[in-house]
C-alpha cells in the first residue's frame, strides 16, 4: 500500500519544522488524541526495548503493551522500512 501523498507530505513538512520538545508538545496535542501519542509512544518504547534484547514479557509489564502489539513492532523492526532503526539510532547519537 503506498501512502505518499501531498497531504501526508505537508503533514510531514509541518512536522520537520518544529524545532523544540515544547513545540512538538503544542502540535501533537493538537493534531492527535492523548490515546494517539499515548500508543505512539508506547510502539517507540517497545521497538528501544526490543532492540535492546528484551523479552516479550518484560516488554509488556514495563510497557503494558500486548504480545500481538510486540510482534507486530517487532516485523517492522526486523522487516520494515527502517523507520524504527532510524528512530534509534538517532536517539543513541543523542546520548
């Protein structure tokens, strides 16, 4: 399925041009429901973990995700787009 769209670009666009935390805080509170950002977060949480060599279980009592939301980051970890590995290891440069 492809999702490339003009108005998924200029969703992504507005999204590149936040420069602050607080900004991000301000347009995704907006833009998404707290169950959204909630759920994203959670998926970003779970792929870190997984990465990281954690089991399914000690995902989902730390994450309080369900094993079917674990397996399913986890494809898209081993099998995605790379979107995830992208995500993390930006996040380690950070460190």
């Amino acid at each position: 399925m492809n999702i490339h769209s003009d108005s998924i670009d200029r969703l992504f666009k507005t999204i590149l041009n936040l420069k602050t935390v607080e900004e991000c805080y301000l347009y995704f509170e907006d833009i998404c429901t707290i169950k959204e950002l909630q759920d994203m977060a959670q998926r970003l949480d779970t792929a870190i973990m997984l990465d990281e060599g954690a089991n399914y279980q000690k995902i989902s009592n730390d994450v309080g995700v369900s094993t079917a939301t674990i397996g399913r980051v986890s494809k898209c970890l081993k099998y995605g787009s790379g979107g995830y590995r992208n995500a993390i290891d930006g996040l380690k440069k950070e460190k």
